[in-house]
C-alpha cells in the first residue's frame, strides 16, 4: 500500500522549502473544500450561525460587563 503519487520524488535537487509550501497549498485546498462542504449542508450552516451568535453574544457581554462601552 505505497502510495507514490502523493510523495514528492527524493533527489538532490528537492528542496525542503518548496515541499512545505507545497504541502500548505494543499492543506489550504482541503480546507477551502471543507468549509465549502459544511456551508452546503443545511444543518451545519446553522450550526455555524448558532456558534456565530453565541460568540458574539459573548463579546457583547464582556464589553459590558468590563465597562469598555
């Protein structure tokens, strides 16, 4: 089970610099199709405007409990 397509080729020429920011793209790609994915679900796009409220609700509520208003 050797995976070969999703490492890069070992020579001298390889350096580590580009490898890390390979793998950045990639990691950025995947989460891009995440959020895309959970913004299509209905019930997770709630979620996310539930947890949204919340927080803000939160801020609010420590802006005025602090006394920074």
């Amino acid at each position: 089970m050797n995976d070969q397509g999703k490492v890069p080729p070992e020579g001298k020429e390889d350096w580590e610099g580009f490898r890390e920011i390979d793998r950045a793209i990639a990691e950025d790609r995947l989460t891009a199709y995440s959020w895309k994915k959970i913004w299509a679900d209905p019930w997770e796009r709630r979620g996310i405007y539930l947890f949204a409220t919340l927080f803000i609700g939160f801020v609010i509520y420590v802006v005025i409990y602090d006394g920074l208003i």
